[in-house]
C-alpha cells in the first residue's frame, strides 16, 4: 500500500469532504445570538447590547423631559430661562425620531417618552398663555382634554395617534407629513407656536402671558382648538 492511501487527508479537504460538519456549523452560527447580531464588520451592532434606556435616542428624549420640567418648574414662564429650555425641548424633537430611525434604534419606549412630553408641553403652553376670557377658558379646557386623552389612549394601546393601522380620514389628515396641510398647520399653531409666540411677546415687553394676543391670533387660535378638538374624537373611530 502506498504512502499516498494511508496518509491522513488535510484539514481544508477534511473540511471539504464533510458536508454534515459544515451544515452543523452554519446552524450554530444562526443559533448563535452573539454572531447574528454581528455586522459585516464583524462588530455587535450598540442596539444589540447596549439597555434600551440607554439608547442615544432615548437620552435625547431624557434631555427633552429635563428642559420641559425646568420650564415648568421656572416661576415665570414667560422668562428668557423658561421660554430658553421649553425651546430646547421643542427643537430636540426634531432629532430623536430621525436619530433613532437612522441607528435602528426605534422602540416603544422610546415613542412613549417622545410623546408624552410632546403632550406634557403642549398642555402647559397653553395653561400659561390662555386667558381669562370665556374663549381663552374654552381653549384650555379644549387643550387640557385633547392631552388627557393623548394619555390615556397611549396608555391603553402602547403608542401614539399616527402608529395605529386604522386611522380614519381626519386623523390622516392632521397626521400627513407635508408643508400644505392646512389642518395639522392650525393644530400645531393651537398647541405649540401661538403659546410660545405669547411667551416670549411677554418676556421681552414685560407683560403678561395671559393677555398677550391680538384679533388676528385669537381668530387663527380658534380654527386651531376646533381641529384639536375634532382630533381628540377622532382618534377612538
């Protein structure tokens, strides 16, 4: 017998030869949690193993609810400090969805924390700007019961308005992501720029929030409450 038959064969052609050792490995590398979760680079993505709440999207999100409570928290809203940390809060959210969406970073956590204090600063915008007017009364009773049913509709199904797969007309209309919807224009206006307009009218003119409007705001205002108003119904049809 030659040298040639008995010798034992390499490892590449062992390997080559042995299609049940291979199909093993491959399954163990599936089941493994550690090598799917690798990337091309060979690198465990950070939403991998890195908490939840630790996500960099939901610490934009924790630094939104610290600005937001810092205003509230300021005796006078209308300051430059509150009006300054109310307008962090705000601009921040332009970052977290974006930011979480890009590293795949999208929780519920993350959405809840998001709109709870979109909701939490939109009723206090509007409960230290409204007046004592029968209107400016009717607006913060409009406000005050559209963001307690935001509350408890999120509490209920675990996420916002614009996440469910039913929606009807009108939510679909205030919801559309685009720069000519009239109606979602009025509800942002209602809640959030009219309030903040106020806010800083009075810091710089040394006025009062409450009493700081004009014909034409308040007219604008009142389309805005009624398209609050419609959408805190129209959210449960």
């Amino acid at each position: 017998m030659s040298s040639r038959s008995t010798r034992p064969a390499s490892p590449a052609k062992a390997r080559a030869s042995s299609p049940a050792k291979a199909a093993v490995a491959k399954a163990a590398k599936v089941l493994s949690p550690k090598a799917s979760a690798k990337s091309a680079s060979g690198q465990v993505p950070l939403n991998k193993w890195l908490p939840v709440l630790l996500w960099p999207p939901n610490l934009i999100g924790y630094v939104r609810a610290m600005t937001q409570l810092l205003a509230m928290l300021e005796p006078d809203p209308s300051s430059s400090f509150a009006v300054a940390m109310v307008t962090i809060s705000l601009v921040l959210d332009y970052f977290d969805g974006p930011c979480a969406r890009r590293m795949n970073m999208c929780s519920q956590f993350g959405d809840l924390l998001d709109h709870y204090t979109d909701h939490l600063t939109m009723v206090w915008l509007v409960y230290v700007t409204a007046g004592s007017s029968l209107w400016g009364q009717a607006n913060l009773a409009i406000s005050v019961f559209h963001n307690c049913v935001a509350f408890v509709y999120m509490a209920i199904y675990g996420h916002y308005f614009k996440h469910t797969t039913k929606g009807n007309f009108w939510t679909r209309t205030i919801e559309a992501n685009n720069y000519w919807n009239f109606a979602s224009i009025l509800y942002c206006a209602n809640c959030i720029l009219f309030p903040l307009i106020k806010l800083s009218f009075a810091g710089t003119y040394q006025m009062k929030p409450t009493a700081v409007t004009t014909p034409l705001i308040d007219l604008a205002d009142q389309f805005g409450a009624i398209v609050t108003l419609s959408y805190s119904f129209a959210v449960w049809l």
